[in-house]
C-alpha cells in the first residue's frame, strides 16, 4: 500500500519512507519547506538534555518508539521554531507539519489510528481464563460420572510428595488450628508463579514494556519475579531447617547443607553466563548467583539463632514471631543499614556522594554532562573495581535510553545486602507458621506485614517513580524495592494460603508442579533459551506473535514440569 494513501487503520501502514516498522514504533513525517533540525528525547531518560536526531530540507519521515512520551523541538536557522511532547501509539502514522506553524508549540495530526498494542494480552487473558472454565467444568462432570479409578488417576489433586523438606509442622493436637497438609501447597503455587513469570519475561515478555525490567527507576511485572522467588526460597529455608533441627541433625551439619546448596547454585550461575561468551567474558553475577549469597546469609544466621521448639500453645501473642526471629532481624538490618550508609555516604571517583543515577545523560538537562561514568554510584564502581568491567552484564535499557558508556550489572555485590531483606521477610512468613496454628492469625499478620514494608517502601520513595530519598530501583535492589516486592509477597501468600490451603478453592495448576521443580526448570530454560524449540525466529513480529511465542516457550516448560511432578521426579539441590 503506498503510504501516500492513508487509512485510518494503522495495522495496513506498516512502512515509514521505505522501513519497515517494528512493534512499538510510529512514523512521523515532518513536514516543512526550509532547513531544519529536529531534536528528541524520551521522557523516560530524566533530565536528559534534547539530542539532534535529523536535519532536513524537505519533507521528511522519521521512526520513534511509543512505549514513553517524546520530547521535541524544531529549530531553523533563526532558532526555534516550536517544541511539544507527544505519546505515539504503536503503527501509527502522524504528520508534523512546519509551514502551519509560527513559534511555541506544536503538536502531530495523526493520518492513520495505531494499532491496540494491548489487545492480545487481553485476547489471551480470555483464552486462558475460558480454558481454564472448561477444564473445571470436565473436572465437575468426571467427579460425579467417572468412578474411582479414573478419577483418582486423572483429576484427584496429588497432595503427598516425596522427598519434602517444607513440612508445615503444627502444635498441641488440643489447640485449634487450620487445616493443614504434608506440604504447604501454596508456597509451591508461590514459588511456581515466580519461575514461570521469569521464564516468560526472560524469553521475551510478548515484546511489551511492562514484562520488561524498568528502565532505571520504576516497577514492572518483570521486576517482582526474582524477589519474589527469593521470598519464596527464605519460607522454604526456615521450614527445612526446622524440620531437619528438631530430628537429631547437628547446627554444624544444617549449615553444610546451606552453604553447600549455596555454593552448588552460584557454580551454576556462573556456568550459565559463560556458556555462551567463555570465561574471558562470562558474567561472574547473575541471578542464581545472587539467590546463592542470600541462601547463605539467611541460612548462616537462621542454623544459628532458629528455635527447635515450636512453641504453639492456646492464647493469644502479639509478638510471638518477633521473639522467634530478633536476632535474625537484627543481623539483616545491620546489614541493611551497612549497605544505606555505603550508598548514601561513600562517593565514587568523580560522581557526587549518593549518587543514585543511571550514569550517561542523566540530569544533563541544564548542561550537566559529568555522570557520564558514574553508573551505578559507588554500587557499580565497587563491582568494575572487584568483578571487572568484562564479568558484568554488557546490556540493559538504560545504556539505549541514557547512552552510558560504562558496565553495570543489576545483581552486583553491594545489593546482596540490601537483598537479604527479602528473603529474610520470606523466612518471617514461614515462622508465622511455626508460632501460630490458626489460620486468621497467621493471615491477619501476613497482610499487617505487607502493609508495614509497603508503607516503608513508599516512604523511601515517596510514593513516586523517581521521587524520595531512595526511589523503588530493581538495578540497585534499593531498600525501597526490597521493601515494595515483600510486601506484595507477603499479601501473596495470605491470599494463596487463604484460598488453597484453608478454603481449598483452587489447586494452583499448573504452576504447583512448576514450584516442586522450580530450579530445574529455571536453570534448564535458561540452558536452552538459544534452541530452536524455545526460540523462535519470526520476521518484523508484531506483539500477538511475540506474545503467543514466548508463552508458548513458558508452557512447554510448565509442561515438563507437570511431567516431572507424574514420574514423581523431584530435583533439589
């Protein structure tokens, strides 16, 4: 279709001056009869200073990105001839047109509407909701047709399993108490949600921003799945090791099991971020790794101060999980606090004290040009300095968005002790199980906590993206994130605890197979993530491809898992 002819369907004009649009682009065609210079910048980037993007003499299209709002300006000869801010919508087609305008702003007038970017998520919210009808709907009618055999085989929930160490142990058989099992399923359910969520972003997120990790400061969908996998990992630490300390397991013996697992997990990290660059540039941090320095300092001080005895007895205690886990708290907060005073305090060469930025064009609005290389603070200085610049990760939005010229990798040193404050919040879940055996207790105080550390965390950042003291930034794992991702792990698991453990309303398929192998398939994604058979290659896709792609590589990997959990096959580390 020639682009002269515009229709008001976006989906048909998929071209801008001869190039081919990709997902989350728009085509702009200024529109002027002397020489001008069109200069940009995404609101994304703050403070970032406006950039010469083209100059022209005569009609001209340009391709921008829609997923933030673009800042621009139009100068000639004489100056400036306009400016504005405008948000593109995807596939749309827009003209600019200079001869109309004077001087102040001006905005484009779309020729041809943009496609609804977001109208396969919905279409496939529908399908799998529908699905997942039907499939109660058969579940209903073969409870009450099929007989015994058959339906124990093929719909009866599967509640034993073998080689468990998460083991919800309860009190005095006299007290009251909810009703419980061998497993606490919805900490599988948890944990389960939490891989799948990161395979399906880590394979692509269906092309949308927000299964992508923030820019710089900010929270996505992508964002919440590692801390919340390592809210998961801190419940199934307290209650492993519970359950192995009240036999006749020694302290000693406990903490070679942690520090062993711990170690086994980091060489496994390592092995996967050099599998494709050897080791002169493997990634020495990554994500397995930074779940491994957690395990261990969680594990270390839960073998030591950990409470073999459990304590349940009738009444009330306001504070009995506190008294269970003080010194746990207080050995994370210390080094919380280490890591506030190091971030706030210590300056890096040539970057003002706490700084807190992305490097680059950051603040350089005004002229400020001097962040070029401090990305990061003195958390990326510190992980250059130690690590190397060729051990970290070499990509990242922001170095697009910012053009920072330095490496930074969002699993560093410096945020491990900033990230021990979510696995200790998970390990605090678990001893709510442990000191209270009635279920409105235990919930009561799962959604007390997740209102206490949201408040915190929207404190520190003053309820706003790039706002407060320390803003919610998944690169840095600020206090602030670790604060806002535990608290919704914690209202979470009271939700999954209420509806599954306590109301049996829900068996938390297929992601209750995906928890009881969760590390399997997580290091086994990421293993072949480059196969053909989870990564396809589809020319100029469109975001109903990508989406159907990537949760498409997402299920194949939910269905190993259901095929690992029907040969009762249970990998843990």
């Amino acid at each position: 279709m020639s682009l002269g002819v515009y229709e008001n369907v976006g989906y048909f004009i998929r071209e801008c001056d001869g190039r081919r649009l990709r997902y989350d682009q728009a085509c702009l065609q200024v529109i002027t009869s002397e020489k001008v210079s069109f200069w940009s910048q995404y609101l994304e980037c703050e403070g970032c200073a406006l950039l010469e993007t083209a100059t022209f003499k005569n009609n001209t299209k340009l391709v921008f990105g829609t997923t933030s709002p673009l800042k621009y300006a139009v100068h000639n000869a004489n100056g400036e001839i306009c400016n504005g801010t405008y948000q593109f919508g995807e596939f749309g087609q827009y003209d600019l047109n200079l001869t109309e305008v004077t001087t102040g702003e001006c905005a484009p007038k779309m020729t041809a509407e943009p496609d609804a970017a977001y109208l396969p998520i919905l279409t496939a919210i529908v399908i799998l909701f529908s699905m997942a009808t039907l499939w109660y709907i058969v579940k209903g009618i073969g409870k009450r047709v099929v007989a015994g055999r058959m339906y124990a085989r093929f719909f009866n929930r599967e509640d034993n399993e073998l080689g468990s160490d998460t083991r919800v142990l309860t009190g005095d058989s006299a007290a009251p108490r909810a009703p419980t099992r061998s497993r606490l399923r919805s900490l599988d359910i948890f944990r389960g949600f939490a891989v799948a969520l990161m395979i399906f972003v880590n394979s692509g997120g269906g092309g949308y921003d927000i299964f992508r990790h923030s820019v710089w400061n900010g929270l996505t969908a992508a964002d919440l799945a590692a801390p919340w996998f390592a809210f998961a990992m801190g419940q199934a630490l307290v209650l492993a090791l519970h359950s192995r300390l009240r036999t006749s397991m020694t302290r000693w013996t406990a903490f070679m099991h942690v520090a062993r697992r711990s170690l086994f997990l980091a060489i496994i990290g390592i092995v996967l971020g050099s599998v494709n660059s050897g080791w002169s540039g493997a990634r020495l941090p990554g994500v397995l790794q930074r779940l491994a320095a957690l395990h261990l300092l969680a594990g270390a001080v839960e073998v030591v101060a950990i409470s073999t005895d459990q304590g349940i007895v009738p009444g009330h205690s306001l504070i009995r999980d506190i008294r269970a886990g003080w010194k746990q708290w207080l050995f994370t907060l210390s080094l919380v606090a280490v890591h506030l005073t190091v971030t706030l305090t210590v300056a890096a060469p040539g970057c003002p004290r706490g700084y807190l930025g992305p490097g680059g064009l950051h603040l350089s609005e005004h002229g400020n040009y001097s962040l070029q290389n401090c990305t990061g603070g003195i958390s990326g200085y510190i992980d250059r300095e130690i690590l190397g610049p060729s051990h970290l990760y070499q990509h990242g939005t922001f170095k697009d968005v910012y053009h920072t010229t330095v490496p930074y990798d969002p699993e560093g040193l410096l945020g491990v002790l900033s990230g021990v404050l979510v696995l200790q919040a998970g390990a605090h879940a678990a001893r709510l199980m442990l000191a209270y055996n009635h279920a409105r207790a235990r919930i009561m105080r799962w959604v007390f906590y997740s209102i206490i550390f949201g408040l915190a965390g929207g404190g520190l950042c003053q309820f706003s993206k790039n706002g407060g003291p320390i803003p919610v930034n998944k690169n840095l794992w600020s206090v602030s994130y670790c604060l806002v991702t535990s608290s919704m792990a914690f209202f979470a698991q009271a939700v999954l605890y209420y509806v599954v453990d306590l109301k049996n309303r829900w068996g938390g398929r297929p992601f209750y197979y995906a928890g009881q192998n969760a590390l399997v398939i997580y290091i086994g994604s990421e293993l072949l993530k480059n196969h053909v058979l989870f990564n396809y290659k589809i020319p100029y896709p469109a975001h109903a491809q990508l989406l159907t792609t990537n949760t498409a590589t997402a299920m194949i990997w939910l269905a190993i898992a259901i095929a690992l959990h029907r040969k009762r096959i249970f990998i843990t580390i």
